[in-house]
C-alpha cells in the first residue's frame, strides 16, 4: 500500500447555517451510543456520514431527525435552539429522514402509501385521482416509472424504497437525510437517485447521506464526516478524500483489501444444470451451469429475474424447466426438498424471512437442521450448545452476551448467524442472495472470505448481487440477466462493470461506461 | 435500528448490575421471569381480596380445593390454546367439542358399551376415554386439515365448529341429558372417592420436590459444563427451598379438607368403623382431575419446548416465512396443533362430565372464551410467537378465582360477566404496557 495522505478536516464558513449540533451524546441505559459530536449543515451540500455498523450514524439521524431527542447537547435550526418533540415536529421545520428499513403498509397501493396521513380531499371523499397523479410524478422524478395504482406488496424491495422516498421528499423540505437509500437498489437506479439529490441540492436544500458505498459517497458528497465507535473522528472535504481514506478513517486501520487473494480457480464436475427454466411473469427460458468449487454471480437490474428465477429453481415458486443435480434430473416442491437434496439459500431479505427475530440465537442456528439435534423423541440442547459455540467461533458471531435475541445482532452478524445455519445442513450449493446489504466494510471483508473458503472446500456457489464490485471481486463467472432473459455471461477480463451494464441495460459501451463511473 | 447491539461488551454489563436495586438484583440472581412473577403476585392479590370480602371465607381448604378441581379443565384446554394463538390461529369451537365428546362419552358408557359388557365393567372408562379422544383427534384433525390445507382462515373454521359441534352434541340425544356415569370414569371428576388421599398426596408432594430440585442440579451442572454464568448458590438454594414449600403446602391445604360427615358415615357403615367421638377426619388430598391437568401440564410444557414440534410451532408464530424457507412443513404443523387441541378437549369433557356425572347438551358453553382469555392472561401473545403453558395454566387459576371469589361473594351472573370482562381487558392492557417497558 503506498503512502495514503491525511486529509485535514474543513469547515465552511458558519454564512448560513440550516442545522448545528453540538456536543450531542445518546445513551442507551449505561450504553453510550453516541459521544460529543458535532455537525453543522449549510444549504446546497451534500453531507455524507460514514462509519461501520455501530458507529451511531443511525442513532445521530434519529436525533437530527426528531425521532431520538439527545441524552446531552443542543440543537439549533436556522440559528434557533431547539428540541424535537417528535418527527413530525421535526418535519414541520422542514427537516425529512427517508428510512433505511422499508415503511410502506404493504397492501395498500403507492399512491395511498405517498399520501398516508395527508390524504388530498375534495369535500369530504379522497380525490384520487390527483393522488394517482401527484404519486406518478413523484416516483417519475426518481426515475422509476411505476403505476400508483399497483399494491405495494407486489413492488421488488428497490421499487419500494423508491416509493419510500417520494413519499418523504412529498413534504416541503430543508434538510432531508438519507439512511442508505441505495441499499437495494441497482445502478441504473442508484444513478437516478444520485440525480434527484442533485436536483434536491439545487434548489438549496441541504442533503445528508448515510450510505456504505464509499465510491458512491465520493461521487456525491461535498463533505464527509466519519463516527467510529460513537465517536466522531473528523468532517472532511470529499475532493480530498479518496474511498480507501474514507475506509481507513471509518475502521481505524487499513482496509485496501477487501476481497480476497483467490488461488486460481480449480472447479471440478458440473453440480447443476438448468435448462430452459420459466418462472411465469418473472423469467423465460434461462439456462445455465454451475461446477464444483466454482463461485457463479447474477447480475441484473431490480426486478429482472434474478432472485425469482432461483427461487423458482429451489422450489420456492411455481416454475417449467429442468433441473439436473449432480446429473439426475430433479424437481423440488418446497425448500425442504432442496435443501434435503443439498441446495441451501439465503433470502435478501435477512428480517423478513430469514430469521425469528424474536427467538434467540441458539434456536435460529439449529431451526433448518433440526432433524441432526433430536434424539429419540427430544431435543438434544447439549449439542445445541456446542453448535452455538462452534457458529460464534467458526463464523465471528460477535455477540456480548448468547442469550440475545436474533433481532439484536447487527446486520453483519445476522447475516453470518444466517450462513452458520445454513452451513449445518452441509450444502453442495450455496445461494446467496445480496450477501452483504447493509453490511459494514469491515465485515463485508469477512463474508467475502467465508463465500471464497466455501468454494474451496468444494461446494459451489451462487451470488447474487447488485453490487457490482462485490460480483466481479469474488466470482468467476458472473451471468448477467435483463427483463427475465439470461442476457449474457462474463468472465476473465471481461468481468468489468462497463460490461456488466451493457449486459443488463441493453445500453451502449459508451453510455455503459458513464454509467459505471458514477456508481 | 440496533446498532447498540454489538458496542456493549462484558465490563458494561458488570456496571450495569452494581447500579441495580435490590429487587432487580435478586430478579437477576433467581432469573425468575417477571411476568409470571407479577402474575403471581396479581393472583395472590384477588385471592387476599376475596378473602377478606367474604369475611375468611375464600382462603380456606376447602375453597382452595373446589378451586383446583373446577379449573383442571380450562387448565387443560388452555396449554393447547397457548401453540394454536403462538402460531397466530384461534379456535373457538373447543366448548362445543367438549361438549359434543362429552356426550359421545357419556352414551358410550350408558347406552352402547352395556350391551356387551353390562354396566360397571372395569373397561368402561378405559375404552370410553379412548373413543373420546379419538373422536377429539379426529375433529381437530378435520377442523386442521381445512385451516392448514384448504387455506380457511381459523377464526371461521372454529366460528363454524362452535355450531357444529354443538349442534351435533345435541343431535346425539335430541337433547336428552344422560346420566348416571360409570364409577371408575366418575374419578377423573374428583371428590371424595375421586381424591388420592393424604399418603398419596404427600408422596405426589415429595416427587414434586425431588423433581425440582433434580432440575435445578441438572440446569446447573449443564451451565458448568458450557462455562454459562450460573445463578449464585443462595439463588439456586432459595429457588429450590420455595417451589419445594409450594408443592408441600398445596399438598397440605389439600389434606385438610376432610371428607363430608355423610360421606364419612356411609365409609364407616361399610368398613365395619365405629365412629370416633368427634368423628372420624378423613382427608380428601389432591383431587385427580387436578393431577391430570399437572400431568398434561408438564407433557406440554416439555412438548413446547423440548421437542422438534413445539420448535417448529414457536418458529412458524415469529416468522411464518422465516419456517417455511428454513424447510418446515408449515401446514403439516398447523394440522399437527389442532389434532393436539382436540385431544386436550376431550379430557376436558372426560373430566367435566365425570365431574357433573352426567353429559349434557350445554356443557363447555362459553369455555372457549374462558379458554382463550387464560391463554392470554398467561401471556400468550395474539400477535405471535410468545406463550408459556405455565402462564396459560396460572391464567386459568386466574379466571376461576375470579369467578369462584364473586360467586362466594354472592354477586349476581350478570355482574360477574361485567367484572370477568373489565378485568381481561385490563390485564391484556397491563400486559401491553410491560411488553413496552422490557422491549
């Protein structure tokens, strides 16, 4: 690594300030989440926040936005002191927090959702057509042509955070705080957003931005300010700043490697074989193969196939096709079938339907695996027992205390409790699905080593990923899927992000290239 | 959302439990569950309050025993309430099933097992009470299938059920009530023949001990062995010091409820006893419907948590999604818990009809109700997941001092309705709140 500079922290001239904290601190019981920080906002930046899971970074956005009120330190908006009573108090002063967990009630449709709780009226029944309307242009100004009319709960998770911040920027606004806005969501649409915090910007309003990917963070931001450990270590002008800085600062030590040394890749046997498999109203005809020890990425666009077409594979959805493991043509109902005949998989959706959230981590580990922990008619909580201890060592599961709840791991940690579970099972495939959303750098490093040692133990892998970076870092192979079609496949040399959007968009090199850039 | 989940680390804890009152320390140490703790204080408090409005007239053995013999049966049927409102169903046909079983029970031994083996056949009660589970498994089997398989929503299934059974309860006789039962059935209904006597009871009271005890020695030496933080020894000695006084002093209100005087009399008459100046005290001990529902008791609670099933059950209540792609066969499961419920509705019946000595066509109305608001007094959660056997059985004691208390009281029906309805609502409110707090 060569020598990397120390950026100095800035300060802009205090001309017009729109938000300051100072000296805020938050704690949790005797827990301090949050320690001395001080922030002040001034109106067209762009102010990234960084740090690792556990930095207080979600923790100082529900305090700025009146969803947390601050164990010590003052607030001042436009120079005013104040204390939230509450969001929508802090909304009313222009200030809006797009969530990072998806708030939407799921059956009712996205315009309902845009204007839950300010419903337009004409007299007294709901006038739902300019609604519909003011709901198409919100989401159409994020790029995302989705119909008002549609249910939420048939949006993809990308489309739904899209929803989620039109309705947010609904409300006359100031500041508008982003808590990972480009978690889930693609290139195309990652680049649309970065589009409208443009606009945002433009009309002088002041954006801050929690967000994991660093090169997107140096793109956008005008400032950077980074929190260690509910510290903060300094604000930073983002010219100065390269993503490895922003990295080094955030984890305290240097992260230049974030994916590991691969020793030429040596796959054996073909594993599985899917032919011509049709997932009705999300894939047509995708084939594809995946060998022993070999690590296959999908790419694609939100709501090109992806995720449906595996989960039509694994049984989880009604699909035609063929399906060949190990040679021998197989056709699973349920995921019980699969996972019995080795194929193990793991959802996006780590909260929603990977986990008990409420159940301790014990129970989460064994659930799938049950069947290796029961003699005679009981449970064998010995060996329980032993396989926790053998997870937490095996998998880094840091956790203070083992009766925790699932809910109360980080994100990280959930994430490898989840491949602890499935890893009980003893797979021969592995499917991952956005192995590390929302996940820090520090323990992205270490999925990234537990998905590589899994191929060279033997098993095969499938990842799939929106984030590009992560595919082209640790696959060998990445198949690349457009409108529920196998668009294409790369690898070698030619695994590069602008080949990777050509692939996925239908777009040109040229257009591909500009593309890349920007994410 | 948790970000203060992986910053705190050994030494905070530490901190944390120097800067804890005594209360909290000692909850702590014992790792009781405050819940059931509150629970019990919160019964305690009816029984204390009875007690001194009826002038001493609650808090004696002999209420005491009225009391556990009329709960064993919404005892029973609440620990299978607890896995089917886990898995966020509700049945609210078991009254009618056990009224429905119950009849079918009490014409088998009055009208259809006679003929072949005449009455008072020491069979009797054995294949009675077989045919009636079988007959309970096989209507929660039917009501399961639907709910798990056809994908009928268990609120209407049971609505129907409610109707149906009872309407097929009085199909049996056209409404006849039918009576008198089988001797050897009539035990399962306690007293003073269906009672176990003193030595029983005490012997049933030293199991419990040695029982408690054995476990607190086992969860001991397996923490040991796991290097797990253990409870402090004055903890572990006091745990085991009161559940061992609770078992003896149950044991010991109910050997002092003696035997009605005529009752006695005729026992003397027919075992050549000359009464004794003063009369003869002969002790009632535990009643066996009360044992039955210990015994179904710690059978589920080892279901619930010892077994792959009541994993399966927890898991599919916190997250349905979760189970089935964890590779659980969800309906099967589901099917599974309603078998179980019709199972534990007719022993239910066996014991309200031994109880009555006679099966009638009205008997178990209203038990849904009283069924579903034990569970959830005992802190069984509608929204999923949550639920104890402990607390769903400690919540029908609950119910049944309450409206046992009144009727001492002399209150009238309609107002005992009234304060049985306030008094659930606030409790499932009090227990709102505390969720809150500890979350």
């Amino acid at each position: 690594m060569s020598e990397i500079l120390t950026p100095s922290p800035t300060d802009p001239p205090p001309a017009e300030t729109l938000l300051e904290a100072t000296s805020i601190s938050k704690s949790f019981g005797p827990v301090e989440v949050l320690r001395d920080i001080g922030l002040r906002l001034v109106p067209g930046e762009v102010h990234a926040i960084i740090g690792e899971n556990g930095a207080g970074k979600s923790t100082l956005m529900k305090i700025l936005s009146g969803h947390l009120a601050p164990s010590k330190g003052t607030l001042k908006v436009n120079g005013e002191k104040t204390a939230f009573t509450g969001p929508v108090d802090a909304e009313e002063r222009g200030i809006v927090l797009v969530h990072q967990e998806i708030l939407l009630a799921p059956d009712l449709t996205v315009a309902q959702n845009i204007y839950l709780g300010r419903e337009l009226r004409r007299g007294i029944v709901l006038d739902e057509r300019t609604m519909a309307e003011g709901a198409h242009r919100a989401v159409l100004d994020l790029g995302a042509d989705i119909d008002p009319k549609t249910v939420v709960n048939r949006l993809s998770i990308a489309q739904r955070q899209l929803v989620q911040i039109a309705r947010a920027l609904l409300v006359p606004h100031r500041i508008v705080i982003f808590d990972e806005p480009t978690a889930s969501l693609t290139p195309v649409e990652t680049k649309a957003l970065l589009k409208v915090i443009g606009a945002i910007k433009a009309k002088n309003a002041a954006i801050l931005y929690i967000s994991h990917r660093l090169p997107e963070v140096k793109t956008i931001a005008d400032r950077v300010t980074v929190l260690r450990d509910g510290k903060l270590v300094g604000t930073y002008d983002a010219a100065n700043l390269e993503p490895v800085d922003m990295a080094r600062l955030m984890v305290g030590r240097d992260v230049s490697k974030l994916y590991p040394e691969r020793a030429e890749a040596k796959t054996g046997e073909t594993v599985l074989e899917v032919e011509n498999m049709t997932v009705p109203g999300f894939t047509r005809n995708a084939s594809f193969s995946l060998k022993r020890g070999e690590i296959l990425g999908f790419a694609g666009l939100v709501g090109a196939g992806r995720t449906e077409l595996l989960e039509g594979i694994i049984g989880l959805r009604p699909a035609n096709g063929s399906v060949r493991l190990n040679g021998n043509a197989v056709q699973f109902k349920n995921s019980k079938q699969s996972m019995e005949a080795g194929i193990v998989y793991l959802s996006e959706d780590r909260k929603g339907k990977g986990l008990l959230l409420g159940q301790s981590l014990k129970i989460n580990l064994t659930l799938a695996g049950l069947d290796k922990f029961v003699r005679g008619m009981l449970i064998d909580r010995r060996r329980e027992d032993q396989a926790l201890d053998q997870a937490i060592r095996d998998f880094d599961i840091r956790t203070r205390n083992r009766d925790l709840l699932a809910g109360q791991l980080s994100g990280g940690n959930q994430q490898k409790l989840l491949l602890a579970k499935m890893m009980l099972l003893g797979p021969k495939v592995v499917v991952i699905d956005e192995p590390t959303r929302g996940i820090d750098i520090g323990t992205k490093e270490q999925i990234y080593k537990f998905i590589t040692g899994l191929a060279a133990e033997g098993k095969s892998v499938i990842v799939i990923s929106s984030e590009m970076p992560e595919l082209i870092g640790i696959c060998d192979r990445i198949i690349v899927m457009r409108n529920g079609e196998i668009a294409g496949e790369v690898a070698g040399e030619h695994m590069t992000e602008a080949e990777i959007v050509v692939l996925a968009t239908g777009a040109t090199m040229k257009e591909a290239a500009l593309v890349a850039e920007g994410a | 959302m948790n970000e203060n989940a992986s910053t705190g680390s050994n030494s905070t804890d530490g901190a944390r439990a120097a800067e804890l009152g005594f209360f909290a320390r000692f909850i702590k140490a014992t790792e009781l569950d405050t819940r059931l703790l509150g629970m019990v204080l919160a019964l305690l408090l009816i029984w204390v309050t009875f007690d001194v409005l009826s002038g001493g007239l609650f808090l004696t053995p002999r209420n005491l025993w009225n009391l556990s013999v009329q709960t064993a049966s919404i005892a029973v049927m609440a620990t299978g309430m607890v896995l089917v409102i886990v898995t966020r169903n509700i049945d609210l046909s078991v009254g009618s099933i056990l009224g429905f079983v119950g009849m079918i029970m009490g014409v088998a031994q009055t009208e259809w097992l006679p003929p072949f083996l005449g009455f008072e056949n020491p069979a009797t009660w054995i294949i009675t009470l077989a045919l009636g589970i079988a007959v309970g498994a096989a209507i929660g089997g039917l009501q399961g299938f639907i709910i798990a398989f056809l994908g009928v929503p268990s609120f209407i299934v049971t609505l129907g059920g409610l109707l149906v059974w009872r309407g097929a309860a009085w199909w049996v006789t056209s409404g006849r009530t039918v009576a008198p039962m089988d001797s050897t059935f009539r035990l399962m209904g306690g007293g003073p023949a269906g009672s176990i006597g003193a030595n029983w009871s005490w012997v049933v009271g030293v199991i419990a001990c040695l029982g408690i005890v054995g476990l607190i020695i086992n969860a001991r030496r397996q923490r040991k062995r796991f290097n797990f933080p253990r409870r402090p020894v004055w903890a572990e000695i006091l745990l085991g010091v009161v559940g061992s006084a609770l078992a003896l002093g149950a044991v010991a209100v109910a050997n002092s409820y003696p035997w009605p005087i005529g009752i006695v009399r005729r026992y003397a008459e027919e075992h050549n006893i000359t009464m004794p100046e003063g009369g003869l005290f002969i002790p009632h001990g535990i009643a066996i419907p009360v044992l039955i529902a210990i015994v179904v008791g710690i059978v589920m609670t080892f279901v619930a948590t010892r077994t792959r099933f009541g994993r399966y059950v927890f898991a599919l209540g916190g997250n349905p999604e979760a189970a089935e792609l964890a590779g659980i066969n969800t309906k099967w499961v589901i099917m599974k818990i309603f078998i179980l419920m019709g199972i534990l509705c007719a022993i239910s019946a066996a014991i309200s009809t031994a109880r009555l000595n006679a099966a009638t066509n009205a008997q178990g109305t209203l038990d849904e109700l009283l069924t579903i608001a034990a569970a959830v007094i005992g802190g069984t959660s509608l929204a999923g997941g949550v639920g104890t056997i402990a607390g769903a059985m400690l919540g029908a004691v609950m119910m049944q001092s309450l409206s046992s208390g009144m009727v001492l009281l002399g209150l009238d029906t309609p107002l005992q309705n009234i304060v049985v309805g306030v008094v659930l609502v606030i409790a499932v409110w009090l227990d709102t709140i505390y969720r809150r707090r500890v979350s």
